[in-house]
C-alpha cells in the first residue's frame, strides 16, 4: 500500500508452553500466581506443573518469581504492518 497514510498493527500474544506434560502455559502460570498461587507448591497444585517428568520445573520457577515480582497485566506488542 504505497502511499497510504493508514497504519496497519497486526496484535502478536506469544503464549509459550512450561510444562509440556501438562500443557501448562506461561500465560496460565501467571494467572494462577494473579488469583493467589504465589509458590512453587501452590502453582504445582493448582496446574499440575512438574508433576510428570519434572523438566519445566526450574523454568516453572523462573515464571512464578517473575510473576511474582510484576503483578503487571499481560503485555501485549503491537508491530506495525505499514
Ligand atoms: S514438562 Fe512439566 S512435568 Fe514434564
């Protein structure tokens, strides 16, 4: 669209699995630590995160304490299709 003064934003979410045992997302993660699940053990419970081959678990960890620490809503990138 050449000469076109309309800007164009394509809206990108990257939902990205933790746990692939349990199909756990780091979305569903922070969700849970936002409603009170603000430990390993409470997420682990509440998601089953780490309770099959335990891989995810540091990553797991590494989402919570983020999560943990921000307590922001989801963010959401916007890239320009201009
Ligand atoms: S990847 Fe989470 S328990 Fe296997």
């Amino acid at each position: 669209m050449m000469g076109s003064t309309k800007n164009h934003y394509q809206l990108v979410l990257v939902i990205m699995y933790v746990c692939i045992c349990n199909s756990v997302t780091d979305r569903q993660i922070q969700e849970a630590v936002r409603q009170g699940a603000d430990t390993f053990g409470k997420v682990s419970s509440e998601l089953g995160v780490a309770t099959c081959c335990g891989q995810c678990e540091e990553h797991a960890r590494e989402v919570i304490e983020d999560a943990c620490g921000t307590q922001h809503p989801i963010e959401i990138s916007l890239i320009s299709m201009a």
